[in-house]
C-alpha cells in the first residue's frame, strides 16, 4: 500500500482526537499499519511563538518529523486529528506530511458538541467559555472554506461507527 494521510478536522468538541483513534484501532484490526497523531499535542508547548497564536508552525515543524520517521519505519497509513481553517492551512499540513493527504470533516448539531464540551471542561468555567465560543466561531470558519474532501455529521453515531464511516467514505 502506498503512503497516504487521513485528518480528522472538524470544530473543538466535536470528536476529532476520539474518533481519530477508533481508526486506528479498526485499521489494526484489519491489519493496516498505521500511526494515529493528535496535532494539538504537536503544539503543545508554552508560549506560542509571536505572531503564532496556535503555534501552528511548531506543529508543522513537529508534524513534518513525525510523518517522515512515521512513513520511512513502514506505517504507509497516517491518521491525523487537527483543525484546518483554509486551504492554505490544508495546503501547509499536506506539504508536512508529503504524502497524499485526504481530509474528512467531522460535524455535529451545536448541542451535542456544547454537551460534550461541557462534560469536558466542567471544572474548568474559563476553558468552557472559550471552547463554547471557539466551537461557533470554527463552524463558521469551515463551513466558508470547506477544505474537506469528505464531510461525515457525527451527532448520532456511536465512536465506532463513526471510525466505520470514515473508512468506508475513505475507501478502506
């Protein structure tokens, strides 16, 4: 199998890391060597560079490295769970990985991404209130842009069946 990249975009709250991580399990299952990346842990770090509110470019720094020692050990299938904004942005992540990418977004009705964001942060008010906010305003973001190649609504799936999904839709 060639090498080739999945990410999981989507709106905070609405799964991408979870569901991203049930792919990789449903592919081992098929026996499909891959490696499963949570971007916001690429960017983990404190504080974002100036002008980089996300430090988006040590994650690409960070993704680039991790994409290659990935392919070149022989995990040919990534799954990758991050947000895309743009095309620019889909653009930069696809030219980080080097190999092709494909992009599904995840979508779910505005309630069910609140409760899961409030059963996320419930000690945590400031956190809650960002991420409320971030959830609309990244909705609206990739609603306008629509980078994605396939677009799958999560509100009624289980994690698994979600996983299941994306594969099929993926065409794995």
């Amino acid at each position: 199998m060639s090498p080739r990249a999945l990410l999981l975009t989507g709106t905070v709250g609405v799964g991408k890391t979870t569901v991203a991580a049930a792919v990789g399990d449903l592919l081992r299952e098929r026996q499909v060597a891959n490696a499963v990346v949570d971007l916001d842990e690429l960017r983990r770090a404190w504080p974002s560079p100036p002008g980089d509110r996300f430090a988006t470019s040590v994650m690409l720094a960070n993704l680039s490295a991790v994409a290659a020692n990935y392919v070149g050990n022989g995990f040919a299938t990534l799954v990758l769970a991050g947000v895309l904004e743009t095309a620019e942005d889909r653009a930069r992540h696809a030219e980080a990985v080097r190999v092709p990418l494909t992009v599904c977004r995840l979508v779910a009705d505005p309630d069910a991404v609140h409760r899961r964001l409030h059963d996320r942060h419930r000690v945590d008010a400031d956190g809650l209130a960002w991420h409320l906010h971030r959830a609309g305003e990244l909705a609206a973001i990739q609603d306008a842009s629509a980078v994605e190649d396939l677009c799958l609504d999560v509100t009624e799936l289980s994690i698994v069946e979600a996983a299941s999904r994306v594969l099929e839709s993926w065409d794995v």
